[in-house]
C-alpha cells in the first residue's frame, strides 16, 4: 500500500473566525519571465467546504542552493491579511462551491 503525503494545515484566526490554511505551491522560477509563479496557499473556513487559493506574485529570485520555501516561515499576519482581502473580494467561506482563485500582492492585500 503507498502512502501519502501529508500536507499540514495550519489554523488562524480572523475576524474572530477559525480557519485551516496550507502551502498549496511553492514559487517557481524560470528564466522566462511569463513562466515565474509566486506561491499559492489554499484557505478554508474550518466549518466550511470551500477553498480560496490565494497567489502571490513571484518576487525575488532566491541564490543558488537556497533552501526551499516552508509553510512555516509564512507569517501568520501575511496569511490573516490575504483571508481577509479574500473576503472583501467576494469569497464566501461558508457558502458551497469550487475553489476560488484570488490573486493578491505580496502584503496579502
């Protein structure tokens, strides 16, 4: 039998709500500008079903031999600030659905 990859959700709170966020894609880079992707992290209402992936731009390159990204060096302001532009873009939480895309800035704005 093989086994699968856990993915660790991590709980926040905003607005007094409970939510589970996790790291949904790494950044990726390329020497083709159009091909560079930020990181993407997927949020859920901890009662609810319907995601929002959330995507960052890409910003900086990192140096060579740079560890890769960890869900858990994101902070948790970045994270709380991003659900709530989510929000203010449209994203109902609680409601039924597929995932929402929503793309933010780097402050999660």
């Amino acid at each position: 039998m093989a086994r699968t990859k856990q993915i660790p959700e991590f709980e926040i709170e905003v607005g007094g709500e409970p939510y589970l966020w996790r790291l949904q894609r790494t950044p990726h880079w390329s020497s083709d500008p159009a091909e560079r992707r930020g990181m993407a992290i997927a949020v859920r209402h901890q009662e609810g079903q319907r995601e929002a992936v959330l995507e960052f731009p890409p910003g900086p390159q990192p140096r060579f031999g740079a560890r890769q990204l960890q869900a858990s060096q994101i902070a948790p302001e970045l994270v709380a600030k991003a659900i709530a532009s989510a929000m203010a873009a449209g994203w109902e939480p609680l409601s039924r659905g597929k995932p929402v895309a929503i793309v933010v800035d780097e402050t999660g704005g």
